[in-house]
C-alpha cells in the first residue's frame, strides 16, 4: 500500500508539471508507454478517475437475472472463437503480434473490433499480408476504445431450460463506455440474450472454473463500496455474482502482487476445475510471504471436485507474466519474455506442460506490439467466445477412496446447447485399472439430460482412471475432464471395507508442486493417530513408505523425492480412523 501512495503522488505530480508547462498537451501522449500498457489506462481522464474513485455514467442496462440452472463457462470449454480489438489510440494496432493472430486463425475464429475510424479492408490486408487464414476471421464495426478485450467483453453462461449460452453484462472498472458496451453488441452478433448485473468488475479479475466456483482479488470489494452508482457491500456482491453467474463460492483474496491494477490474473490462474497456477518470486522479495500465503490458501481449498487444489508454481522473480496466459480448445498460448528476464522461460513452458498433459501449450514473444508487461500481457488482450451450440458435460467425479467391494456409478449431465440428438454409441466411460489396457461401460439414460454407467469394482488399493466421452449430431464430441485421456480423472478402492470416518472430512496438500527434489506433504485431520503414507507411480507401484507415529493436526512430512523418476504420483494417506489421497508431479 505505501507504494501505491508513493506512485499516485508521483501521478499527480507529473501530471500537474507537464499541464503548466504543456496546457495543450494531451495526457495520452506524454503519459510513458510503459505506464499506459502497465495500468490498462491511457489517458490523465482515466487515470484521474481511478485514483480518485470518480464516477462517470454507466451504459449498463440492469435487467433481471437468468432463469434455470446458472454456470459461469470456464475459460478451457468448447469455444468458438476469440475476441481481438483493432483500436486508435496513442499505440493504434492489435495490441497483439499478428503472428499470433494468425495462430489463432488456424485453431478457431477471429472476432475482430473495431472503430468508426478505422477500415476493415486496411485491417484484412494487414492480416493477409501475414499469412492469417482471413476465411476464419469476421470484421465487426463497433465503437471500441481499447484493446484489453478481456476486461470487458462478454462474461458467458448457462441458463435456463433446456440450457443455452448467454451473456453477462457488468459494469467495466474503466471510464471506457464503449467498450463497457461491448457485451451488448456481442448479445447482437451471436443472437442471444444479454443480462445487466449491477456489479463493477472487471475480466482480468475473474476467473471460473466453470462448476459454480470464481476468484478475484479484494479490488471486486473495494470499488463496490466505493462506487456511488452501487455502494455495495461484500455479501451484496456475493449475492449478485450468484444470481446472476451462478457462483456459490467466490473465493475473494489479497492481491500478493502489490500493484495498482490488482487483477488476479497477474499472478494466477485457473488452469483446470481442481488446478491452478500461481506465480512464485524469490525469497528476498519483500511479497514472498503473500506469495506463500495465497498459494497455501488454494492448497487447502476445496476444489469443485470436492479435493484440494493442486497448486502449481511458475518462477517470475522479475514480474515474467507467464500467469497472464490464454487457454482455447485444448491449446495453451504463454507469453514469454525476451531478452531481460527469459532466464526462467524454458521452466514456465514445462510447467505448463506437467499440468496440462494433452494441451499443445505455445510460447508467445511479441517484439512488435506494445510489450509484456507484469500487468498487461496475452490474456489481458483476447477473450474466448463459448460455443453456443456447445455439447456440454457436467460430472461430480468419483475421488479418493472407495468401496472395495460395490461397483462405481459414474453420473452426468449431458446436453447439446444446440439442441442437437446425442449419439448413442457415442455415450461412453473409458476405464483403466493400474493403468493398464483402456475398457470402456456404456452410458445409459436415467432422466432428463442425467445418465449413467457402472465400472464394476476392483481389489483393494488398485487405482482406477476414468474419463467420460460424448458426441451429437452436429459433429461436436467432448470428453469429461476436457482434455480426456490424457489427464483423466481417478480414485482409489480402498484397503478397508468399513472405515470409521470422522464427520470432519480429512485433507492432504503437496507443496511445492511440480516438485524436483523435496517435497512438503501436509495431512489434516489425522491428529493423535498412527499414519502410513504411500507414494506409488500411476502404475500401482510403490516407491516409498513413511510412517508418522501420533501425527500432530496440519503436520508437515519433508519427503526427498529426488531418487524418483520424472512423472505423476499418487499419494495415499491411511490413519487409524481416516484416510485421504492427493497428486503431485516430479520434474
């Protein structure tokens, strides 16, 4: 915060000696470019009004909440489409490499905005004359003014019944009302329905994990109370995200990164429904403690999976933006430094790669538009559009432990947002048991869009991976989790048939994770009794046995792990009257 201080009287300083001198200078030209890409804010106007809270009108419509069943689309979902602006201001551009562009091309369409001045005939031929495949790129003449599409553009859910895609329009935390308008005139290009909620917010200070869960930093908080068209409390906001984004848990929490803009999406992301990633900076940092903090948080937090996050850590101790990354149709695309601080590139991508297996993750540099900045980066300057016509996949999966001697129900919601028939050949549960030969069960109708299949039971401590497979008639197939094989879903068939749980559910968390040579396992809930902790491959085999004697709670086993071979673990927890089960990679 005193930096912060520091920085505003510095602002107004600057911005008192440059009007005296210069009156008829404008602010967008002598403001450092550095400045206006690090803060999103171009003009004296704008960042005037942030630092003073200042209110201009809105261009919302507020408008009653979605009906039905409401989920907020997570960004790794069926999309058909990403949002790119082509702006007019003291940068002019993309704001984006057109290489880039032109990689998106080839995977998915391109939504080009842009304004009034501009011409969509000198933007094709700035796309052509690099190579992007223009058949996959539409041109939308609508006022924008400026290129950061993820703050503002549209915020995608399901709703109502039978389920289809529609759009959540909030109000934009810049004094920018034509791009606070763009989820509007999205509602008008896709044909689908637009709901006003009377939030304040901001894209790079959200993220879903598509199952009811979001985050954001306290700056949601802040500028509601603060803001005189809402002044809203906490709980407020927390009814209304439910309302009208189907979140039942919004996990709101400090911004380590101690910056102006405190946007989540700086120094972590969600990169799975139970994963996420978040920045990690060198002990001498002064913010290594709030670093560690909000990290621990999401490795004791329970995931919509009903486990605790796995926690991933990417090494940015010179402010790398390697969170600031874009997901989309099983394509990862990292923004990565050059020159200064590349040191730690190679090290990202492999994280990215351990957490994300089945994903073709990319490494994106940009030495021709406006640079990677801490706070301005490749996912602060697109934004997906959700599949409309998506065949959707909604499963609880089966985790941890489990009966040795019953068979496994696997139970989904699935549904074409389309209204396309499903194929019923299609409708499978792929299995493996130890990771052996891949069987699959049918799926069979229950009710509604519910089905169900049985994996028959197994023997004691076998480890059984699974992953759901579905297609309809529009061609669209998908598999639960989304990536599928790759990275499928799995528990453990208990030793024991009748274990005497505690009411209060037992947790484990691995930290650091991906890990090299030493790793921390926390186990909770396990205090006063006899533990057994088992590391095994995904194979079945096991690689060590410790054994903690009257466990204290919340106790922390070092475990050195540099004799194992690179790969995915699974950690087994059995107590006298709990057990527990958890992951982690080593490189």
């Amino acid at each position: 915060m005193y930096y912060k201080k520091i920085f505003v009287i510095i602002c107004k300083l600057m911005f008192l000696l440059v009007f005296f001198f210069t009156s008829n200078l404008s602010a967008q030209n002598f403001l450092p470019d550095s400045l206006k890409s690090k803060y999103h804010i171009l003009t004296k106007e704008e960042l005037d009004s942030y630092h003073n809270k200042l209110q201009s009108t809105k261009d919302i419509t507020p408008t009653a909440p979605p009906t039905g069943f409401i989920r907020s689309i997570a960004e790794w979902e069926p999309n058909q489409g990403v949002i790119v602006a082509y702006v007019s201001n003291s940068y002019g551009g993309f704001g984006l490499p057109v290489n880039f562009i032109d990689q998106l091309s080839e995977i998915t369409h391109v939504y080009i905005i842009y304004d009034n001045s501009e011409d969509s005939n000198t933007i094709n031929n700035i796309l052509t004359s690099a190579g992007v495949n223009t058949d996959n790129v539409s041109y939308h003449n609508v006022p924008v003014d400026s290129y950061w599409t993820r703050d503002y553009s549209p915020w995608f859910i399901q709703y109502d019944s039978p389920p289809r895609v529609g759009i959540v329009n909030f109000d934009y935390n810049r004094n920018r009302p034509n791009d606070n308008n763009i989820p509007v005139q999205f509602g008008s290009i896709l044909n689908i329905d637009v709901f006003g909620m009377e939030v304040e917010h901001t894209g790079g200070n959200y993220m879903t994990d598509g199952m009811g869960k979001a985050a954001s930093t306290t700056l949601v908080y802040y500028e509601n109370a603060q803001s005189t068209s809402y002044n809203i409390d906490s709980f407020e906001v927390d009814l209304r995200m439910k309302n009208y984004l189907g979140i039942t848990d919004y996990i709101v929490v400090d911004d380590p990164m101690d910056e102006y803009i405190e946007h989540i999406d700086c120094w972590g992301k969600f990169l799975d429904v139970d994963k996420i990633l978040i920045a990690e900076v060198p002990v001498s940092d002064p913010r290594y403690d709030a670093y560690e903090a909000v990290a621990d948080y999401f490795a004791n937090h329970e995931s919509s999976y009903g486990t605790n996050y796995e926690v991933y850590r990417v090494y940015s101790p010179d402010g790398q933006p390697y969170t600031n990354s874009f997901i989309i149709n099983g394509h990862v695309f990292v923004p990565i430094p050059t020159g200064t601080g590349s040191n730690w590139n190679d090290e990202a991508i492999a994280v990215y790669q351990q957490a994300m297996p089945g994903y073709q993750i990319h490494a994106i540099t940009n030495t021709t538009a406006p640079p990677w900045e801490s706070t301005d980066a490749l996912h602060c300057r697109t934004h997906e559009v959700a599949d409309i016509e998506m065949l959707n996949i909604f499963h609880y999966p089966l985790t941890g432990l489990q009966s040795p001697n019953e068979d496994y129900i696997i139970s989904a919601q699935i549904v074409s947002y389309g209204g396309h028939n499903l194929i019923n050949d299609s409708l499978k549960v792929f299995y493996s048991v130890n990771n052996g030969i891949w069987q699959y069960t049918m799926l069979y109708h229950d009710t509604g869009y519910n089905y169900k299949a049985v994996i028959p039971s197994q023997n004691p401590l076998d480890t059984v991976f699974y992953f759901i497979h579905a297609a309809d008639e529009s061609g669209r197939s998908e598999n639960h989790p989304y990536i599928g094989l790759a990275d499928p879903h799995f528990f453990i068939v208990n030793q024991f048939d009748n274990i005497n749980f505690n009411s209060i559910k037992p947790t484990i968390s691995c930290f650091p994770n991906p890990a090299y040579d030493k790793l921390n396992i926390a186990i909770h809930y396990f205090e006063n009794e006899n533990v057994l902790i088992s590391i095994k491959d995904i194979n079945g085999k096991v690689y060590k046995n410790i054994e903690i004697k009257n466990a204290d709670d919340w106790e922390i086993i070092k475990i050195n792990i540099s004799d194992l071979p690179s790969g995915i673990y699974i950690i087994h927890v059995v107590g006298q009257n709990n057990t527990a089960t958890g992951k982690f990679i080593k490189y």
